[in-house]
C-alpha cells in the first residue's frame, strides 16, 4: 500500500525533463521541514498498486513522476516493479536523504542536506541534481556525488517568481557554465 496525497496529469515543470506530459503521484509524508515547500503532503489515501494503476490508467501517458513528500519513504522496489511490468517508466524526485529503488528511469535529487548523505545514497550518481537557492547564498554548490545535469532553481514565494533569488541564480550560473537554470514553470503557466 502506498499512502497517495494526490495523483494528476500535467507537464513536468522543472529540470531536464521540463514540459514533457507526465503522471504525477505525489506520496504522503516527509523526513525535513523546509521552511519554503510549497507542498501540503501529510494527508492521504492508502491504495495499492492494482487500485493506483486503475486511477491513472486514464491518461494517454506511460511516464510516471514520484514526488512527494518525500517518496523515498515510501516507495519500494514492488511498486516500481509493479508499474515498469505495466509498461511505465518511472522517475523520482526525492531530496536523497534515503536510497531510492532499482529500475527508476531517471533519478532527480534536490538535496536539503549535506553532499556526503546523497553521496552515500546515490554511489552510482544520479541524472539530475537540482539546488533551490535563494539570493542570499553565495557561490554554487559542489556536489560529492556524479550527475549528468546540474540545475539551479531560484526559490519561489508560493507560486510567484522571485526577482532577486532568479538574478542571483543567472549570475551563478554565467559565472559556472555547468550549471543550468530550471524554473518552476508550472507555476509561472499556471498548469499544477
């Protein structure tokens, strides 16, 4: 059983994947408190596999986003098995503070913690790596673990774009061409 905070079809609004049609499942619970999640994750539905894929069958798409909350506290190899036997491809966004299960597709951490615990979680790398920064942080980070894209995403306040924190964010990432910058347009097209 997975405890489900909500499920929706939409564009994915953010990093490498950005405006691409895909499911959302969106798990209940979380393992930090980020004083600027945008995210009410705590309340729920219990399903299980078999009653989650009758719930999303109805949309014309094989790609599923697990997002939370935190999914890595939830979401186990069966589930992902589960659902790739079904013909999904699956991707996660977690905050890497626990190991996410085999098979995913494509694996997106926006880490909340010190590099060493996504490091620890992640030893094989990851394919995106997304920083929420605010204009009061200096400097990019410098990530411990591999990862074939590096994205900044200027903090938001609520569902408005925050002029500072996206200049800063330009700045850093003229001054360090590695990075890339990933809005959260969804919120800027107003398509949650």
């Amino acid at each position: 059983m997975l405890k489900v905070n909500e499920y929706f079809y939409s564009l994915q609004g953010e990093g490498y994947r950005a405006g691409h049609a895909s499911i959302f499942i969106r798990l209940s619970d979380c393992d930090q408190t980020c004083g600027f999640c945008d995210t009410e994750f705590e309340s729920g539905q219990e399903l299980s596999n078999e009653e989650l894929l009758v719930k999303i069958q109805e949309y014309p798409c094989q790609w599923i986003v697990w997002t939370g909350g935190e999914p890595t506290l939830q979401l186990t190899q069966s589930h992902v098995d589960y659902f790739k036997g079904k013909g999904y491809s699956q991707a996660i966004e977690t905050n890497g503070n626990n190991r996410a299960p085999n098979g995913l597709d494509w694996v997106c951490v926006s880490p909340k913690v010190a590099d060493h615990v996504v490091e620890k979680n992640f030893p094989d790398g990851v394919d995106e790596l997304r920083y929420v920064r605010h204009a009061n942080q200096l400097g990019v980070p410098e990530p411990k673990v591999e990862s074939k894209h590096l994205y900044l995403s200027p903090r938001f306040d609520g569902n408005d774009m925050n002029k500072k924190n996206l200049q800063k964010c330009t700045e850093l990432i003229l001054e360090n061409p590695k990075w890339k910058l990933s809005l959260q347009s969804h919120k800027l097209l107003n398509v949650l």
